[in-house]
C-alpha cells in the first residue's frame, strides 16, 4: 500500500515538470523560416481553350443524356482534363471558381450552353466533388 501512495507522490510532483517542459515549446520564436505564401496556380491558355472544346463537343452527349446523368459524365470530363496538366489540377482544386472566371473570358457562349444543358448557375456548381 505504501508504494502505490509513494507512486501517486511521485506523479504529482511530476505532473507541474512535465507541464513546464511542455509549455517551453509553446510560442516566440521558432526558428523556422516559413517562407512565402502559396499563390494560386493559373491555368495556361492552351489548357484553357482545351477545356472550351470539351465542353463545346461535349454538350450534345450531356443534352442527350439528361442533366442528372450528364453532369455526372461533365464532371468525369472536367477530372480528365484537370489530370491532364498538373497546374490546371492545382487550380481547380485551389479554387474551383477559377473553371468560372476562365470559360468566362474564354468561350462565354460555350459556358453557358453547358451550363444550361446541366442546369447549374455556374461552373463552379457543377464541378461536385472537386
């Protein structure tokens, strides 16, 4: 009996050590440089206008099978290209708004054909599980 009640002493004067060494670690200074903040990735304009032709050549496909089971293969499309250039990936996943602003400046009328076949408000919607 002695030992488990020395044990339990031993511990609770171990208890505020443990918390001073603990605490050391918190705050101030480091003393590692964290560097830069991440940008966001831009996509190119030969992805881009890529992207514009799928979806161009493409919508047909998309009107024909419905807009449930077309915006399935719309974002089976939109993950393929994204595949294809790593930068276009990093982007869509840094923002998906950015699908958006670039068919926006780039093929308006081809944005909104699609985006009428799926019936979403916008591309960024339409890309679910990004």
């Amino acid at each position: 009996m002695r030992s488990t009640k020395r044990r339990h002493a031993a511990a609770l004067l171990l208890l505020p050590v443990a918390g001073t060494f603990a605490l050391a670690g918190c705050g101030g200074d480091s003393g590692y440089e964290t560097g830069p903040e991440p940008t966001e990735p831009t996509i190119s304009q030969p992805t881009v206008d890529s992207l514009c032709s799928i979806l161009d050549s493409q919508q047909g496909t998309w009107k024909a099978l419905g807009p449930e089971v077309g915006r399935v293969a719309f974002n089976g499309a939109m993950r393929l290209w994204a595949l294809r250039d790593t930068t276009a990936n990093a982007a869509v996943s840094y923002d998906r708004y950015v699908v958006d602003a670039v068919t926006n400046r780039s093929c308006p009328e081809v944005r909104a054909d699609t985006l009428t076949v799926l019936d979403y408000p916008d591309m960024k919607t339409a890309l679910n599980g990004f």
